[in-house]
C-alpha cells in the first residue's frame, strides 16, 4: 500500500506568530492524510526565548528536510527578507544540497510583517529564491481558494499580520491550512510509486516562443526535444500579438487554449530591460480569463532567455516571470543544479539562457541544459498529474478514476505537539 505523503512544517517564531501559522499549516497537511513534523529553528537572538525554557515543539534537524516530500517554511519578515534563524538553517545543508539530496521536494512558504506591506511578498519571494537553488518545486497557493482571497489573496503563499495577544485572525490560520493540505496533495503524487500513477494519456506539454528572437527557437526546439524524449506530447508554439491567428511568417500562433490545453507550460523568450519581451507579457495578460476561472491552478511552468549581454538580467527576468506565474497557482519547476547540464550551461539555477553578444545559436552545452530541463518538466509533471485544488468548487468535482493513486492512510491526530507553544 502506498505510504503517507510526509510534509515537514520549519518555522522560526519569536513572538508565537509563525507558530500559529505553521501550526495551522501542519493541521491542514494532517487532516489531508499526509504524516507531519512540526519542527522550529532556534532562535539565538537576545529577544529569543531564554536558555533552558521548555517547548514542546522539536528543534529542526537535516533529516526532517531529508525525511520530507513536502516543506513549509515559515519566517517572520525581516527588512524584507527571510530572517536569520531560517536563513542559517537553510545554509546549514550546503553540504546535502552539493550531493544532490535536496532536489525534487515540494516547497511553499509562510510569513508574517506589523506593516500589511511591509515585505510580506518580499520575503516569500526571497525565500523562494533560495529553492530554486536546492532544485525544489515551488507551490503557489490556489487564487480561487476563498481562504486565500479573505486572507488578503497572496499569491506567493500566507502573509499575515503579528498574533494580537496571541492569537491571529481565524481567516490567516485557515488560508495556512489550506496551503498545508494543498502542500500534502502534492506530496503525495510526488511521493507516489510508479505503480500508482496510472493515466489515460500522455503528459501535455506547451512550449511558446518569441517568434523574433532566433535563438529563443532554438532554445525552445531543445525544451520540446527534451520533453518528448519523455514520451510527452508537446506543441510547439511562436507567440503573436492578442487576437493574431498566426504570425507574421504564416505559423500557428498559441493562444490561452493551448494553455488551457497543457498540464506544463514552458516559456523561451529575449530579455528586455531585466524583463522578458512585451510579446510573452501580452501573452500572458490574455491569459487572464483562465487564471480568474482557475484552469491555470497546478500547471508547472519553466522557461529559457536570451540576453544581449553575458550580465543583463537573465536571472532578474526568469525571476519576475516566475513571480507572475505564481497569480496563474502555478508549480514552479526551475532546474536549479540537479544535473551537470546545467553548470556546463552556465550555472543559472532558474533556467537556461544564452548571450547572443557571441553569436545567434547558443552553444552545444546550453542547447543540451535547455533539453534536460524540457525533459525534467515532463518527467516532474508526469508525477504531479491531475487536480490539485483546494477550493470547495473544485473538490466538488473530483477527477475522473485513474487520474491519481490510491488515497493514503490518515495518521493520528495526536502525532503533533500540544498547541499552547509560544
């Protein structure tokens, strides 16, 4: 019988805010059937609790993130960023992340500022930075979720204000129980054996390019090569003004329901001003019915750039693309280092890109870094297929037979520690 999807709830709380929100996240993630760790990280800071003061709450450790196929990380808002505690302890598996073992989990994030914009988003975006090195999926919430959107609708994960004597507004504490199950569904497809990923078709995977830039073609020729050396079914799509039917060249331009059509979508397009190119941005507006009616929800994503300069914004502008796919509930896949394609390519641990100040066709090594995150996307996706909603609509309707593996056991309740922590 397959096993529980095992999520790790890591947090830093200093004064019980990140607490209640992990707590709530690791509620959520239990009454989803996944088997959990609430773990904090200690606090080494003079306002931290004092030397010897019992918590009934365990100290993190590298085999909880080892352990894990889902994490939730949680951090107070410090200047924008992650916090010191957190931010030690990730640096902490340096040596697990050389060796590969990091790649492959499912991460989201939790987060709390006094100011409603003080560096909520900031700081779950920089977190997420970091996780695209480990090579992990990143997992936004679902925009059509109505705890999300009454807990203010954050797109990159739950940010909310400091605990009021303790306790935080009960819309908070269930947008982080929503994020904890929709992280233990993942999981458990990710977790799931080979066995138990039946399906009625082949993996669908979309791959739109800038039709003006050559060497975004070739870059997406490599992605869609990788992908169907997966045995994906892929359509290969140049992008076009909104509302052309084709391009200029006469080839069939994508539209939103090739989107619709996918389970992956990944992007190849030029670099302007640290952003990509206006085409892929009008894209991606005409999208927006689909991201209002939640078909975009659980589709991975990746994407390759060019640059006119070896140091002219391509990780800026993967980055910002990835931010806006994150309002679609999508699943960011970057490759970060899980092959040594990528180093031979670059280093760019957020996707595949090529200067074209030496020349138009990017190299044997960055067309081979291209292909293998083509064909990680479609090898990630595979295991990830079907529904991963959370929003009461949405599990109305569950999936057709076959699409997911058998439902796991629910653990006890009392596997987690008493609530009265601080």
């Amino acid at each position: 019988m397959q096993r529980a999807p095992h999520v790790a709830v890591i947090y830093h709380s200093r004064k019980g805010t990140l607490h209640a929100l992990a707590r709530a996240a690791a509620d959520g993630a239990l009454a989803g059937g996944a088997t959990v760790r609430l773990r904090r990280v200690e606090d080494r800071t003079p306002q931290g609790p004092p030397p010897g003061a019992p918590h009934p709450v365990p100290l993190a450790t590298h085999d909880d993130v080892l352990w894990a196929d889902g994490l939730v990380l949680g951090t107070p808002t410090y200047f924008g960023n992650v916090s010191a505690a957190l931010k030690q302890f990730l640096e902490s598996t340096s040596d697990l992340w050389r060796a590969g073992a990091l790649a492959d989990r499912m991460v989201t994030g939790l987060t709390s500022a006094n100011s409603p914009h003080g560096g909520r988003e900031a700081t779950l975006l920089a977190l997420y930075r970091s996780m695209y090195h480990w090579g992990t999926l990143v997992m936004s919430p679902d925009p059509t979720d109505g705890s999300f959107i009454a807990a203010g609708a954050n797109p990159y994960g739950v940010g909310a204000p400091p605990a009021t004597d303790g306790a935080l507004p009960d819309a908070y504490l269930r947008a982080a129980g929503a994020l904890g199950r929709r992280l233990g569904q993942y999981a458990h497809r990710l977790a799931a054996s080979p066995a138990a990923r039946t399906t009625t078709r082949p993996t669908r995977i979309a791959v739109l390019h800038d039709p003006d830039c050559a060497s975004a073609r070739i870059l997406a020729d490599a992605l869609a090569h990788g992908a169907r050396a997966h045995q994906a079914e892929v359509r290969l799509r140049p992008l076009a003004p909104p509302g052309a039917a084709r391009t200029p060249s006469g080839a069939r331009a994508a539209t939103p329901a090739d989107v619709a059509w996918a389970d992956a979508v990944a992007f190849a397009a030029p670099v302007r001003a640290g952003l990509v190119a206006p085409l892929l941005s009008q894209f991606l507006a005409s999208c927006e019915p689909l991201c209002s009616t939640g078909e975009l929800v659980g589709k991975t994503v990746t994407a390759c750039v060019t640059t006119r300069h070896p140091h002219s914004g391509s990780e800026a502008a993967l980055l910002a693309l990835y931010d806006a796919l994150h309002h679609w509930g999508a699943v960011i896949v970057p490759p970060g280092y899980t092959d040594p394609a990528v180093a031979a390519a670059g280093g760019n641990p957020y996707g595949t890109a090529h200067c074209t100040a030496g020349g138009a066709r990017p190299a044997d090594a960055t067309v081979k870094a291209a292909a293998f995150q083509g064909q990680r996307l479609a090898r990630l996706t595979a295991r990830l297929r079907g529904p991963c909603a959370t929003s009461p609509a949405r599990r109305a309707n569950p999936p057709p037979a076959g699409r997911t593996g058998p439902q796991p056991p629910r653990p006890p309740v009392l596997s987690l520690p008493e609530r009265n922590s601080t």
